[in-house]
C-alpha cells in the first residue's frame, strides 16, 4: 500500500471522485447533458423545418435535407436508392404526384427518439401523420415512421442514410355508400 502524507488523501479522494463524475456525466458520447440536448433539438428543428407544409419550397427543403455530396442511402416502399440525384427524383416525384393534390395538409410529428451518438452524429427515429384533404375535398391522412442517421458536416445536420415506412391506408368507410341493388 502506498502511503501519501496525511494532507494528501482528501485531495487525492477528490481528485477520484471528480473523475467518475467527469466521465459520467459526459457519458458514452462524450458530451454533457447539455450538449446532449442540445444536439438533439438542432436535429429535431431541421426536420420540423423542412417537412413545414405552410411555407413554400416543400421539395426543395426536404432535399436540404441530404448532403450535397458523399454517400446518401435511403430505403423507402421496398426500394434503395444510393445517389443524391435518385433521393431528388423521389421527392420531386412524391411532391408532384402527391403532394401537391393534398388540400390544406399539416405535417405533424408524433414522437421523436434521437441519440445523439458522438458530437457529429445522431440517429433518429420519429412518427408523423398528414392530415388533409383529397382533391374531390375528402378527408385522407398519410402516416409513417422514419429513422435516419444525421451527420454534421460544414456546421450543418444532413441524413446519410435513412427509412423510411408508410403505415398501411385504413380501409375506406363504406357505412355511408348506397346499396347495391338488388336483382329479383
């Protein structure tokens, strides 16, 4: 055993206990709390921003979305595509074909899950669900859930690769259609 002079061992108790505190309280990340959330709330605030249906440019700030350049892998309805190019397509294809023929729609997310695992990268998972009208102006909603992984480059949150789920259409009300009619 080694023996420090009597004035010595508070300080070296302290010294040990200031270290376990400073690598728990960063945690397995290497960030403290506040950063933590931080991190979490710049990720949450560019999807929020982007996926905005009241203001206008929709396309254009989902597509801010991706990096400009490097690899981008997303997965969506059965399908990969893995250039920023294919990624535009399939959002000026979603945008125009569907999008736009929704009347009065509100993108609205349900719950976010971030984990915010190094202080250039985190991993997200959220639901959401667009409420709206259809072009005949009856109610409809799209739903899904989506995980994608944000990296930081150049000061900026960009998805390097994501997936994408839509939640199946509930069947159609058929309370309210007219009988068929009857053969006698």
């Amino acid at each position: 055993m080694i023996h420090y002079p009597h004035g010595m061992r508070p300080i070296l108790r302290w010294a040990v206990v200031a270290s376990v505190l400073g690598c728990t309280a960063t945690g397995e990340s290497g960030l403290s709390p506040g950063q933590t959330a931080a991190i979490k709330e710049e990720v949450e605030k560019s999807l929020r921003e982007a996926y905005d249906l009241s203001k206008p440019n929709v396309a254009e700030r989902m597509l801010s979305l991706y990096p400009q350049s490097g690899p981008v892998v997303s997965a969506a309805a059965g399908t990969v595509v893995t250039s920023r190019d294919s990624l535009a397509q399939g959002i000026e294809y979603f945008w125009n074909n569907v999008g736009r023929n929704m009347r009065s729609p509100q993108w609205i997310w349900d719950r976010f899950w971030v984990d915010v695992t190094s202080p250039t990268s985190a991993v997200v998972t959220a639901t959401y669900h667009i409420p709206h009208r259809d072009p005949r102006n009856r109610p409809h909603e799209i739903a899904g859930a989506m995980t994608a992984l944000f990296e930081k480059r150049g000061g900026k949150w960009v998805i390097i690769q994501e997936h994408l789920s839509d939640r199946p259409a509930a069947p159609e009300d058929t309370t309210s259609a007219e009988p068929a009619h009857q053969h006698q």
